[in-house]
C-alpha cells in the first residue's frame, strides 16, 4: 500500500487553568489508502475535511469532567470539544483526534501515525503511534473519539435535563445528512426523492405476472 501524508493548520481555543486561550496547531498524518473504490477513499477524505475544518477549526477544548463548561460554551452556539484525563494538552489533543479520524474513516483510510505542535506550545512537536501508545484513550461506546458519525461530545458529558434545550451546534446524527455516506449507501438524488415522494399511509404494491 502507498503511504500518504496529511496536513491541517487550524485556529481553536482551549479552556485550561480557569482561562481560555486562542491557538493555532498543525496536525500532520500518516496514513494508508485500505480499499479500492475511488468513491470511498474520497468519502473518508472529505469525511476528515469536514470534521477538521468546520468543527475542530474555532472550537473549544474542554476538559470531559466539566460538563457545566462544556454546555456553557454549547449554549453559546461554540462547539466544546470534550477531552479526558489530563486535560486539553496538545499530547491528549493529538490522541483524541487520531482516534476519531480513525473511527470516522470506518478502515476506508487507516491513520497509523500522528504529530502535532501549537504556538502555545512554543513548538514543540508530539508524535502519536497508534498501535504503540501506553497512555491508552477510554474505549467506551459512548466517547464520541470511538463513534462513527460526525459528533464531537460524549454521551456522558451532558447534565443538561432533556427538557431544556441546549443551543443546536451540534452535528446532525449521521453522514448522511452531509453527503457524506459510503458507496454501497449511497442512493441517486432522483430515486431518493421518489421514495420521500411515497406517502407513508401508502401501501406500495409489487407487480406481478398474473398466470
């Protein structure tokens, strides 16, 4: 297989030490093409693009053991983008990110290796192995690092009572609802707008050849 390279620079804050600060990352990665349609290895690219540069790019790095923070910054219409022990350091960072990348791309594309720096970091470079780390991030179902779709806080971080309404920043449930679904789920435009054209009252019947 060929290896590739992938690099993003984006701007996100991080709320540490009771402040929050502004900065900017670079995040480099090493990866593998793992299958042969062209349609999915584009999938699983914009996939990265997508989750990168319209929800990592001005989010905020919070801490998953301050849940009032978390919904604060929600309610603000800002993604919080929830972080386990340590905290928002650019190692845990850097893991966290692999991790859902990783589980967003569903072995399409596969990460291996991770590297990031920050100017808050004074540049320091971090280098993540994927299959090589001792710090070890929780693989619980429900941390939104191991969930498939486009979500960025974890089931558990929440406090907030079903009946009041936290601010809807956050991604809608699946990729489907981005244009973003695998080969063998995507439909035409045209035939999904002749299903949505079925009532649901209405029984389909099949046709059949009378003997």
């Amino acid at each position: 297989m060929t290896g590739l390279k992938y690099r993003y620079n984006f701007l996100a804050m991080m709320h540490g030490s009771d402040r929050l600060y502004c900065n900017n990352y670079e995040l480099k990665l090493y990866l593998t093409v793992n299958t042969d349609s062209e349609f999915d290895q584009d999938i699983a690219f914009n996939r990265m693009d997508f989750f990168i540069q319209e929800i990592i790019s001005n989010a905020v790095f919070v801490h998953e053991d301050e849940p009032e923070l978390l919904e604060r910054y929600m309610n603000l219409g800002i993604p919080a983008i929830a972080i386990q022990e340590p905290g928002t350091i650019d190692h845990m960072i850097l893991m966290t990110l692999v991790t859902k990348l990783n589980a967003i791309c569903e072995d399409a594309v596969i990460i291996y290796n991770g590297e990031m720096s920050s100017v808050l970091g004074q540049g320091v470079e971090y280098v993540y192995f994927v299959d090589g780390e001792e710090i070890v991030l929780s693989d619980q179902a429900d941390k939104w690092w191991n969930d498939t779709g486009p979500t960025f806080i974890s089931k558990d971080c929440l406090t907030t009572p079903e009946e009041q309404t936290v601010h809807d920043f956050e991604p809608k449930i699946t990729w489907k609802d981005y244009d973003l679904v695998w080969e063998y789920e995507y439909v035409e435009p045209e035939e999904e707008m002749k299903q949505a054209d079925i009532p649901d009252n209405v029984i389909k019947l099949t046709d059949y050849n009378k003997k």
